[in-house]
C-alpha cells in the first residue's frame, strides 16, 4: 500500500516529534511480561481486531488497541502504551501500517534506555482492510518475532519458540466461523506450541465493526478481559463461545 500523508498525518506526525522528553528511571519490581497476540480481519463481515496473552495482570488494559473503520493495533514487550492511540491516528489521518509503524519508531524520543529502552519495543498494527505491518525490536527478551498470515499478524514474546508464532497463525487460518473463534483458535494454538515461557495470568479479546455492537452507536462487537486466572485462555473461550451462542444477526 502506498503512503498517504495528507494534512493530518503530517499535523500528527509533528505532534508525535515534540512529545515529551525523558522521564525519571523506575526500577521496575517485576520481571518483564511475557505476552504473545494476533490482530485478524475477517473480510466477510468488515470485522478487525485481536487477541493477547500473557504473564501480566490485566493484560488487555494495555496491548490492544481497535476503532472502527480505522484498524487494530497490538502494542508489547517492553510497552510504550502511546503507540497504541498513536498508531490509530496515523491509520486514521490515511497512512499505510508500514508508515506508521516506522513514524513511531521514528518519533520515539526513547525516554528510559538504560531499563525500557525502545530497542526492545514490539507492537503491529492493521488497518481497517486487513493490511498489516509488525515490528519486532532487537533487543526484544527472546523468544521473541512476528509472523504474518492471510488477513492476520501474530507476535509475541519471552515465548518458547518460533512455533508459538507460526502455531498463531495456523489456528487463524484454519478454523472457521466469526473472528472471535479464529483468534480464540491462534491463541489455544500459540499456547500449545509452549506459549510464554513464564506461564500465564491474563488474556483479552478486542473486535471491532461500525455500528457493529448490540446498542445503538456502538462500534464494538466484543470486549473480553481474563485480567487474572491460572488458565485464562480456558475462562476467555468459555465466554467467547457463550457469546456466540447467544448473538445475534443484526438485521
């Protein structure tokens, strides 16, 4: 996809070079998040969104990231959570997921490099057609990378192993029915192939459509949280597949 950058993009990447500079060191009293997700698009029902995993409490406050008729974006590892409402406005002011991941990257000032350093950022993003870009930094705690398939991106990492990846992606590919089933299936499927390496705590689910929720002026379809449990994917595919068994067509 070619870039788009029309007077918008270029306000907000402007926006994204004067933002604040460097902030205090904090020594975290954690060990980092070990997290794998998948952004898809179903082009079926123009339905885009994500699903994430991870050794975190509430891990769906922070990694995903979805507006209608704009796209999804998963941002991870070592977590800059701007990139997430950043990452939409570019995507929503015309740029192509490429542009936008490399403006962010670009644009990070990188405020704590001794300890968060930018270097180990990952997120991707998809636009609101499917089309998707994803980025995995290089100094990113291994296993870590990304994987892309038809309509879908997956990345993780602290994982066991590039099969997490490509597992994700097999599980999308290869199950039918709504999206919320074929993220649910790359989920089941990364954690099969070994998963985060530090276990599991959370799990979050995110899709979106326009008008595409169950209420008047609601754009979201399904917004799931498993912010703490032994066995979250188990606790997310009960609720996803009660939600499918209770939907409804929109007429």
């Amino acid at each position: 996809m070619a870039l788009t950058r029309g007077p918008a993009a270029a306000l907000i990447l402007c926006a994204l070079a004067v933002s604040p500079g460097a902030q205090p060191r904090v020594d975290l009293p954690y060990p980092p998040a070990a997290t794998f997700s998948i952004l898809g698009y179903d082009p079926d029902t123009a339905e885009v969104g994500g699903a994430v995993q991870s050794r975190v409490f509430s891990v769906g406050n922070g990694v995903l990231w979805a507006e209608a008729d704009v796209g999804a974006v998963a941002t991870q590892a070592i977590v800059d959570v701007s990139y997430g409402p950043k990452a939409l406005a570019l995507l929503r002011a015309g740029m192509s997921p490429p542009a936008v991941i490399k403006a962010i990257l670009d644009s990070d000032l990188d405020p704590r490099p001794a300890d968060w350093s930018k270097q180990g950022r990952q997120f991707a993003v998809m636009d609101a057609k499917g089309n998707y870009a994803a980025h995995t930094g290089p100094k990113a705690t291994s296993w870590a990378g990304n994987k892309g398939g038809k309509l879908c991106t997956a990345q993780g990492n602290i994982l066991a192993g590039e099969p997490v990846v490509g597992g994700m992606v097999t599980g999308f590919e290869n199950t039918a029915g709504h999206l919320s089933l074929r993220l649910m299936a790359a989920l089941d499927a990364g954690q099969a192939a070994g998963g985060d390496t530090r276990g599991m705590q959370s799990a979050a689910m995110l899709i979106v459509k326009k008008n595409g929720g169950v209420w008047v002026n609601n754009d979201v379809v399904l917004r799931l949280q498993v912010d703490d449990s032994p066995e979250p994917l188990k606790e997310l595919r009960r609720l996803v597949e009660k939600w499918n068994g209770q939907r409804r067509p929109r007429r």
